[in-house]
C-alpha cells in the first residue's frame, strides 16, 4: 500500500514538473533563436552574459584558427554563467538551482548549434 503511495506522489510530482520544463525548453530554443537570427548578425549587444559573449565573439573573429568565426557564444555565455550560479546558489539557496542550470545549458546548447546550421545561411549576411 505505500509503495503504490509513493508511485502516485511520483506520478503527481512529474505532472506538475512537466509543463514547466516543456516551457523552459520553448523558452531557451526561442531566446536562442532571437541572439543567431536577430541579435549577432546584425552586432546588436544586449545587456548581460549574452550581451558580452556577443561582443566576445565578434571581437575573437580571426584571433584563433581553431575558432575562425570568433568564440562560440554558448560556450562562452557558459563560462560566465557558471560562476555566476555558485554566486547565486550560495546567496539564495538551491530553491532554483535545477531549473536555472537547466535553463543556461540549453540556450548554451541551442545558440550554438543555431549558430552553426542557421549562422551560415542568409540571417547572417554571408
């Protein structure tokens, strides 16, 4: 009787969690589409993590030959973020840690591998 308990609570715990992750990967795959086709073509700088992965990327064009279109944003906006989480985890607590990491790897991820198929084609102006 209560491992059927358990495996409802599991059940009911996943239900709630998977909209919300569903969310989370819309919202990171658009936000990643918006800095590849709208943003880093045309050298437009948000503020924030991404805003210097931009301006990093541009600037680092030419500088490395195992990089010759400049250092990948999501690599880069990765690096930034990492410390960045510890900071934050460690001032407000792992309440939001799970979805926040889940989050930054995904648009990490998404930009550049949007980068790399859609970055060649006519968004970016080549």
């Amino acid at each position: 009787m209560e491992n059927n308990k358990q495996n409802t609570s599991r059940t009911v715990g996943l239900k709630q969690k998977l909209p919300a992750y569903l969310l989370i990967i819309l919202g990171s795959f658009l936000q990643a589409l918006s800095y590849v086709v709208f943003l880093t073509p045309y050298k437009i700088v948000p503020g924030g993590v991404y805003g210097i992965s931009i301006v990093v990327h541009h600037v680092t064009k030419g500088v490395f030959s195992f990089f010759p279109e400049g250092l990948p944003m999501g690599v880069t906006a990765l690096c930034f973020n990492i410390p960045l989480l510890f900071l934050a985890m460690k001032k407000l607590g792992l309440s939001s840690g799970p979805k926040t990491i889940v989050t930054f790897l995904l648009i990490s991820i998404f930009t550049d591998s949007l980068s790399f198929f859609v970055g060649r084609s006519s968004f970016s102006g080549k």
